[in-house]
C-alpha cells in the first residue's frame, strides 16, 4: 500500500500529462536508438505502448547471453519473451524512474557494445 501511495504521488507531483509524455519521448529515443543499433521493434508504431517495449532479436545473436551480459556487467534488466515470443523478442520496460534519458542512453550503449 505504501509503494503505490508512493507511486501515486509522484505521479500528481509531476503532473498525469507530463508522466505520459516523459515516457513517450524516451520510448521514441529508445526506438531511435534501437534502430540505429539495426535492430527492430515487433509491434507496429500506432500500436506500441511506450512503457513495454519489444524488441525483435536478430537472428545470429544468442539471446539469454545478452540478457546475462547486461544484467551481470552492467547492471541492467530486461525481459526475454514469453510463450511463442521466447528466444525472439527483448521485452524493454521504461516505467516509473527507469523512464529517464540516463537510463536510455545506458541501455543503448551497453546493448551497442554487446552486439
């Protein structure tokens, strides 16, 4: 009860519109940076949701070693897909704090650096 207190003020502190448009303009930058690294989104872009990312996985590239590589060497967790996406997708979430420039960018260069 004390976390979504919590997370509730937050939100009314920096405003409903301003959380939505935070989140939206660091799912653009990701997608951006994503693309550059050559890698693709699965959903189409009217259908996205900038808080759940997912993101297709080359073919050559070994999934849950990257997922391994990121969370152990850089600190950082995403999700592999579920049922008939396991093994093809990254599930990239920018929720809450993680919805910061900072955290893009760190992402994008550690997934740059592991490709």
């Amino acid at each position: 009860h004390y976390g979504l207190y919590q997370a509730l003020e937050l939100i009314l502190e920096e405003g409903p519109e301003a959380v939505y448009e935070r989140h939206l303009t660091h799912h653009h930058a990701l997608v951006k940076g994503l693309e550059k690294l050559g890698l693709s989104m699965l959903v189409a872009p009217e259908s996205r949701l900038p808080m759940l990312n997912s993101v297709m996985v080359p073919d050559n590239v070994d999934e849950a070693a990257i997922r391994t590589a990121l969370l152990k060497e850089h600190k950082i967790e995403i999700g592999a897909g579920l049922g008939p996406l396991a093994g093809k997708i990254w599930r990239v979430g920018l929720m809450g704090h993680t919805a910061r420039g900072e955290n893009v960018e760190r992402l994008l260069t550690a997934l740059g650096r592991l490709l």
